[in-house]
C-alpha cells in the first residue's frame, strides 16, 4: 500500500526555490537577531523591516508578505546579505519576491516601483537595453512640477553629452537573451 501522502509546498519553499542561489543558508535558519534591519539603510521606509519579512516568510504569511512594501523599497546595497551571521541573503529574497510579486500580478497599482520593473524588464526583454525616454511619460509627473522641471534639466544635459538616446536600439539575437531570461524566471505577466 502507498504510504506517501502529497505534501503542500510552503510559502517559504516557494520563495526558496525562486532564489535560484547555489548559495545562502535556508531561511529556516534565520534567527531573529535583526543584523539586516540594523544594516539596512532604507529600512525607515519600510513597513517591515527585512528580520520581520523573514520571519513572516516563515510562519507562512504570504498575504502579509505580498502585500508588503519592504522588497520594493530595497535598495539592492546586499549589506544585510554581507552581515547575516547565519548566510543568509535577504537581498536576494528581496529580488525573489519582486519577481514573484510581478509574475503573480500582486503588486500595489498605487506605487511606482513595480510599474517601473515591469517596463523596465518589459524593456529590456524587447530590445535587450534600457531606454528611459520610453518611461518618461508614465513617471515624469511623479515628483509634481518641481520634479518635470529637475527631469528636464537632467534630460538637457545627457543629451547635450550624447548619453540619452532619442531612437531605441536593439541588441542582435534578442531571441537568445529571451531564452536565457526565461530559464530564470516566468515571463508570464510581463512580456
Ligand atoms: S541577519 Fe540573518 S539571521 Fe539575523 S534576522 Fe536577518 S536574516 Fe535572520
Ligand atoms: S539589500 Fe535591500 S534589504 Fe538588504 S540592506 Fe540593502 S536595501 Fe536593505
């Protein structure tokens, strides 16, 4: 008779495999000693701090997690990762979760970093490189007035240096970055 019975993937094992790291220690063995929180510099506009989302990854609150504004906010600076005693990489988890946010279409429509990844990957899976006149239009009024102007000053001089192209270029065999990409990460709701 077969004995085994399906076991349900957890929350957490679902952000593990997402990580896609040949290293880094398994969250389960996270301790709680909020060495990433102290060494995070935007943690003040987080609304968890990375030691809390950890520990939410592993009690297996995923609404709270999705819902949560801290891996957007991430900076990317990996000092949390260069810290954690027990090899950790919470900036990784960062990046698995905005993935996993923007594949299962759980990000916050209010805010401007998920929209921002989505254009900018959707971008870069197009034409193999960024090209930030393309975002101007849904962005440039984020910072009100002062900000279009600071925007347009700023636009002024990279093109007066040549550094703000006015025509999208194209990488050759874009077909073979697709297909790398793809071997990383679902495209699924951003192409
Ligand atoms: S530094 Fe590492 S062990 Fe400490 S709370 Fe953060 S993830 Fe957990
Ligand atoms: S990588 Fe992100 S979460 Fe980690 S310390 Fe830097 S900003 Fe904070």
């Amino acid at each position: 008779m077969d004995t085994t019975t399906a076991r349900r993937i957890t929350f957490r094992e679902e952000v593990e495999n997402l990580l896609h790291a040949e290293e880094g220690a398994s969250l389960v063995r996270c301790i709680q000693c909020a060495t990433c929180s102290a060494a995070c510099p935007v943690v003040e506009f987080m609304d968890h701090t990375p030691r809390l989302l950890i520990g939410l990854i592993n009690a297996g609150m995923k609404d709270e997690v999705m819902a949560s504004n801290t891996f957007w906010t991430c900076a990317s600076c990996y000092a949390c990762t260069e810290k954690c005693p027990e090899g950790i990489r919470p900036a990784d988890v960062m990046y698995a979760l905005t993935r996993y946010s923007l594949w299962k279409d759980t990000f916050n429509r209010d805010w401007v970093a998920p929209e921002f990844s989505r254009r900018f990957t959707k971008t870069i899976l197009r034409t193999g490189k960024s090209y930030e006149p393309g975002y101007a239009p849904a962005f440039i009024f984020e910072g009100g007035i002062p900000g279009v102007v600071r925007e347009m000053q700023m636009a002024m001089k990279l093109l007066a240096k040549g550094r703000l192209p006015l025509i999208p270029s194209r990488i050759k065999r874009i077909r073979n970055l697709r297909s790398m990409v793809a071997r990383v990460m679902p495209l699924d709701g951003i192409e």
